[in-house]
C-alpha cells in the first residue's frame, strides 16, 4: 500500500499544475509606496531617503495544483478503473507544473543625491515541469490507447528545478524628475538543482497487433547539496547540513529597468529581471533509466506491455501480496541507477515587464502590463490591470486582472498599513484561489514587512503634493 501511494504521489507530481501555466504576477509592484517594487523594476523612484527590512521582509508563493483532490487517488476503497480512465483521459498534451517562492532576508536602500544604492539578499525556490498523459492513459487503458495507430506514440516529462540565493547590488538614477534608470547585479550561489537531460518514451505496436512495445531515454541531472554523497552502494546521507552547503555552486545575474514619464498622467516603465546563469560544478550526478533483459517481457530492447484487464486492476489495488509482486517484477524491468556527471550550467528564469501608467490624480493610478516569462516549457506571456491607490496617507491598496494562456480568473488584491516608518502588507494575485472559490486551484500568497524613512527634500511630486494637503488643513 505504501508503495502504491508513493508511486500515485509521484504521477500527481509530475501532472500537477496541469490547469494553468503558472508565473508571479506581484500586485505588490503596483503598490506605489511600497520598496519592494524594486523587485520589480529596479528603475523605481521612491519618495524615501532610506530604506531597509532585514530578515523579516517580502515572502511570496506561487503555487498550483490539478483540479481534482489529491486525496481521491489514496482512497482505494472507492477508486475503480473507470475512474482512473477519466482522470487520464483530463489531462491534455502539454500539462505543466510550476512553483515560484521566494523569501527576501535583507533589502536596503540609501539615496546618494540623485540616485539610491540598495543591497538585497534573497533565498529563491523555481520549479518547472511537463508530463504528457499518454502513460497514464496506457496504463488505464492498455492498448486501446496505442494500438491502431500509424507512427509510434512518445511519451515523457521534462523538470527543471532549482533552489539558490543571491546577493544584488543596485543603483538606480534619477536623471530628472521625468527619467530614470536602473541596474542591478547578482552574485549567485546555487543550492539544488534538478534538470532532465532526456526523459523520453516511445510506445509502438507490436508484430502481433496485440502489445506494444516500450522503449526509453532517461537521464536526470542533480546537483546536489555536499551531505548528499554518491558512492558504490548507492546514495549516502552524510550530515549535518552546513552553511557552506550554499557556497559552492557560482553564478551571475543581471535587472535592468527604466522609467519614463511623459507628463503628470501618463508613465511607462519596463524592465528585464535574472538575466543570466548559475554554474553547477559540484556533488553533481545523473539518473540513468535503461531497460533490462528479466525475462518474458522483454524484446529487442523493449519492455512488452499487453494492457490491464478490470481484474488485475482490482486485484492490484486491494491485494497487497499481488502488488509487491507487481513492482518486483517491473523492478527487474526497468533498472534505474546514479552515476557522477561533469558540470553543467542552466539559465535563470528571465522575465520581463512592459507597463503603461495613467495617474488619475496624485492617490489613484491605472496600469496595463505585459508580463513575459522565459522558462525552459516555453514563453509564457500575462497582461495585467490593476489598480493601485492611497487613502488617508496610512493605507494604500492594489486590485489586479491577469489574463494568462489557460487562465482568465486571477483577481488579484493586495493592502499596506503606513504606521509611520513601518509598513506591512499582505497581497495575493488569485483572491478566488485563496478564498477557495469555484475550481480555482491556484494558491498565491505574499507579505512582508519594510522600514522606510522620508524624503526630506520636496522635489518628489508626491511629496510636495502631500505637503501642500497638509497646510491646507
């Protein structure tokens, strides 16, 4: 049964997601008094002399999952075949899956003059992932599912996923009270990281017409942290896990950002973010699939699978004898094993940001953006409205639309409280996903808390706008 429920668990890993093509839309960037824009667009002008949040700053998550409860696949009392049969037959060609958090441990920000020198340091989690549902179609459905076709079927899934933090130095510069410009560089250490080199099969009928051949191409790369060790036994654990596990795989990044406003309503901005890549050079090793000669099912390199009757269905899924028996066979089947690799490099998740102001007054500002994402399933695109306002100088508020391939209900809405020097804010670009509305299963969470000082000067509009408020009052 425990294997069963690993094995179920693995398959819900890999189609998860398989709804929308998931990427942070931040409503937290169209919060105007908020420095966390900077994330955004290291461009941004702020009212602010200073600026700082160590350790207890922005945390966001993205996270998305199938529509269909995971718990329904461990209940075997009441899960039949033709269950399973319509669980594959939901899935689509392309099902993605995809995870972005990230948690800021330091952000400061000094104006110098006319410009503003900030430092961050972030810890960051990404993950991609597509499935193809042609297995679990030829698992539910047997030969049904291949037979009868002209060219073979592939079948595989592709990961992409890593954990690393990094270390930025920004300057941004106001060349006049209508442009400014930003740049931002990253020195990047990688943790984790995951990365299908192949993970491909092919399915083909056999001479017969009555079973189908299996065929496979598997290899996984890891880049693993140093108290993972690899050895002739096979992997080792060998703790405990130190701080300079997170020095030891390098890279380099690079934000770009600029504003520009055209008059006292109309603004644009646009930005490029993680442009560049981290080097993994150590405790690396790869996961080999190959296909072995065990016996009956075996031939020319291929694994024959001839389809699951109802029978054997219900008999794998309430004998537990019958089912050990089940794995042990494929087991002798399909030999899996690690092996050291050489180094190897992968591309942060680029994005970039086009964004159209107009200021209906000094509080309360329109925008329209488009988003793009360069992950390694593709290009993913969003466009965005939103709304961002400020009331009474201590609340500011922001609601977003996002319209994504796939996904056209993210109602986005994010509030900040102004206590003086301290702002906190909590925001969440799917209110339908947090509220459990509808079939919406997206989660997406982000709050934080900065410190902020005043600008003293009055050559920011808004200030010189705030300031003119209070001496009419």
């Amino acid at each position: 049964m425990k294997r069963l429920k690993i094995c179920l668990l693995a398959a819900t890993l890999m189609t998860a997601f398989a709804t929308v093509k998931a990427q942070e839309v931040s409503p937290v960037s169209f919060m105007r008094m908020n420095p966390y824009q900077t994330n955004t667009n290291v461009a941004t002008d702020l009212p602010y002399s200073a600026y700082f949040s160590p350790y207890i700053g922005n945390f966001s998550v993205n996270f998305q999952y199938p529509r269909f409860r995971l718990r329904d696949l461990f209940n075997f009392s009441d899960l039949s075949l033709g269950d399973f049969v319509n669980f594959a037959k939901g899935l689509s060609g392309g099902n993605c899956m995809a995870l972005n958090a990230s948690h800021n441990w330091n952000l400061i920000g000094i104006r110098a003059r006319n410009g503003v020198i900030s430092y961050t340091h972030n810890l960051r989690v990404q993950g991609v992932g597509q499935f193809d549902y042609q297995l679990l179609r030829l698992i539910a459905m047997g030969d049904e599912a291949i037979l009868g076709q002209d060219n073979p079927t592939s079948v595989g899934f592709a990961l992409d996923g890593q954990i690393y933090h990094e270390y930025g130095l920004g300057y941004q510069y106001r060349i006049n009270p209508n442009i400014s410009f930003g740049i931002r560089a990253k020195l990047i250490y990688g943790v984790l990281n995951v990365k299908t080199d192949a993970c491909n099969f092919t399915l083909y009928p056999g001479e017969d017409g009555a079973s189908i051949h299996f065929t496979e191409d598997f290899r996984v790369r890891m880049s693993l942290p140093r108290l993972f060790v690899l050895t002739e036994e096979g992997m080792n654990y060998d703790g405990p896990f130190g701080l300079a596990d997170f020095y030891h795989n390098t890279g380099f990044g690079f934000d770009f950002g600029f504003n520009y406003r055209f008059n006292e309503k109309w603004s644009i901005n646009t930005a490029v973010n993680d442009l560049g890549r981290i080097n993994w050079k150590e405790n690396n090793m790869m996961v080999v699939g190959e296909i072995q000669d065990a016996g009956q099912y075996y031939e020319d390199n291929s694994f024959v699978f001839q389809g699951i009757t109802e029978e054997q269905w219900d008999r794998f899924l309430h004998d537990k004898e019958y089912r050990q028996a089940v794995f042990d066979t494929l087991g002798g089947y399909f030999d899996i094993h690690m092996e050291s690799t050489g180094n190897y490099s992968t591309p942060l998740t680029t994005n970039f940001i086009v964004r159209g102001n107009y200021d209906i007054n000094p509080y309360n500002r329109l925008s329209l953006q488009f988003q793009g994402y360069f992950r390694p399933d593709g290009f993913r695109p969003a466009v965005t409205f939103a709304y961002g306002g400020s009331f009474f100088k201590k609340i500011d508020v922001c609601a977003t639309y996002t319209m994504q391939r796939g996904s056209y209900s993210n109602i986005g809405l994010g509030t900040a409280f102004n206590l003086g020097a301290f702002h906190i804010y909590f925001a969440s670009s799917n209110l339908l996903g947090f509220l459990n509305i509808g079939k919406n299963k997206v989660k997406d969470y982000q709050f934080g808390i900065v410190f902020n000082i005043r600008e003293k000067e009055k050559n920011n509009e808004v200030l010189e706008k705030d300031e003119d408020d209070d001496d009419d009052d």
